[in-house]
C-alpha cells in the first residue's frame, strides 16, 4: 500500500451522533495532519466539509487545530464536538443537514468528469447524487492508487 492514504469512509456513513459525513471529515483532517492524505482530497474542503461544519455551528480552524493537536479517536471528536459552545446537535438541526448532503447533487461537469474517470457513460443513467458520485471517484482513486 502508498504512504499517501484515499480516505474511504463515505459520506452518507455517520457516527454515533448521527451526522452524515462527520466520520469522513474526521478522517481527511486526520490524514492530513499526519502527511498522509491523498493528493486530490482537501483536510477541509468547501463541499461537504464545509456543509458539516457550517452546519453544526462549529469553526473549520478549530476542528483543524483539535485535530492535528491532539489526534484523537473518532469517539473522542465526537465528544469534542458535543462539547462545544452553541454546537447544533438538535434532532432538527441534524435532520436538515443530513437531508442537505443527501439530496445535494453535483453540476454537470463535475458529474461528467467523475463518471469518464471511473468508466461510465454520461448518458443520464447515473444520477448526480454527490454522495454516490463522490464513492465512485473515491473506489476509481484506490483502484487506480492501490490495485492496479
């Protein structure tokens, strides 16, 4: 295996909290604060990083600084998470943030060039679901990384 890790945990995977992407955020900021990420995948990216952060109330430089200070366990963010001031942990809160990665879909171009990469036709039959087209880019990454 590379020294550089594609990060596999999908977005539509939660944790205990029952937030959508939380998991694979930890994760890319993880990687990235040991050198360990993937070219190509951001610590903390505009989409659905962002979407999560924003979403929970929380602040991209402090989850980045929690994370590369103290390395902690998925269960130990989560417990941080929950700790912090004015967090949106409500069951509404949740809900509405899930329901935006979920029902959030790509724009054409990104769709396309997803798609061509992993071998599929641009012919509609493959929905721009973010959530499933960022899997698919991420199992064409370690294919193309890691099996080939």
């Amino acid at each position: 295996m590379s020294s550089s890790i594609i990060p596999m945990i999908p977005c539509n995977v939660s944790g205990p909290l029952g937030v959508l992407h939380l998991p694979r955020l930890w994760l890319k900021v993880s990687l990235e604060a040991r050198g360990k990420l993937a070219a190509g995948y951001p610590g903390i990216g505009k989409g659905f990083d962002q979407m999560v952060i924003t979403g929970l109330g929380l602040q991209a430089d402090a989850v980045r600084k929690f994370i590369t200070e103290k390395h902690p366990s998925y269960p130990e963010f989560e417990a941080w998470v929950k700790a912090q001031p004015g967090v949106k942990l409500d069951r509404a809160s949740v809900y509405k943030l899930n329901q935006a990665i979920l029902n959030y879909h790509h724009d054409d171009e990104t769709r396309g060039g997803i798609l061509k990469a992993a071998g599929y036709p641009s012919d509609g039959s493959v929905t721009g679901s973010a959530v499933e087209l960022n899997a698919l880019d991420d199992w064409t990454a370690f294919h193309a990384q890691e099996l080939r």
